[in-house]
C-alpha cells in the first residue's frame, strides 16, 4: 500500500480497484414481456384494451430504464439496452395495432346501436 507521500509501506501488497461487472437493467426482460403481449392481445375485439395498457405501460418503464442506461452506461450491459429497445418498439407496435382494432370495434358498435331503430322497417 501507498502511503500519503506515495511510497509502498513494505510487507503489504498494493490493492487494485476492479471495475464493477456491468449488470442488467432491472426491468428489460419485463419490458420486452410487456412489449410481445401488447402484440399479441391487440387483435381480438376488446381484449385490445389490455393491449393498450400494456403498451402504455412498457412505453414508460422503457423511457424511465433508457434515461436510466443514459446516466451510467458503464454499469449496465448493452444487451439488456438491447432487451428494452426491442420491447419499446414490440410495444409502438402493440399499442398502434390495439387502438386501431379499438376503434374499429367500437365504431362497428356505435353504428349497429345507431341503425338499431330502423331496422323493424326492413320486413
């Protein structure tokens, strides 16, 4: 060991510091998880809404473990980066599909209910 004037004290080895092994952000295999079920609940009439919500939900966990990549890159590797990246964009893509298929349903529903009163007329 080095003392203050930076001499080694003799009878003591010196002590290195290792670099910490960098580690998996905490939630990337939850939001690649997230991301491939808001994909596959988004086509089915209004299970759709669980897609959309785990969407939504895998859009802020990522934004919050990117801006939490981005602050020490060091500590963390690059393939649970990776991880949440792919699930970012599996949930773009589930939430884009669920509220199309939504809206669909719901305005096949809204126009069914609308023609409703006319439809004694038809006999």
């Amino acid at each position: 060991m080095e003392n203050q004037s930076g001499q080694t004290q003799p009878g003591k080895a010196p002590v290195f510091q290792q670099n910490p092994v960098p580690q998996n952000l905490p939630n990337a295999n939850l939001i690649l998880v997230l991301g491939v079920l808001s994909i596959l609940l988004c086509w089915w009439h209004f299970v759709s809404i669980a897609g959309i919500a785990l969407g939504f939900i895998a859009l802020v966990l990522a934004g919050r473990e990117t801006k939490t990549y981005h602050a020490n890159p060091a500590a963390y590797t690059t393939s649970s980066l990776n991880s949440v990246r792919t699930g970012r964009t599996c949930a773009i893509i589930g939430l884009t599909i669920s509220v199309i298929v939504f809206s669909f349903v719901m305005l096949l529903i809204f126009g069914i209910l609308v023609t409703l009163p006319f439809w004694g007329m038809i006999h």
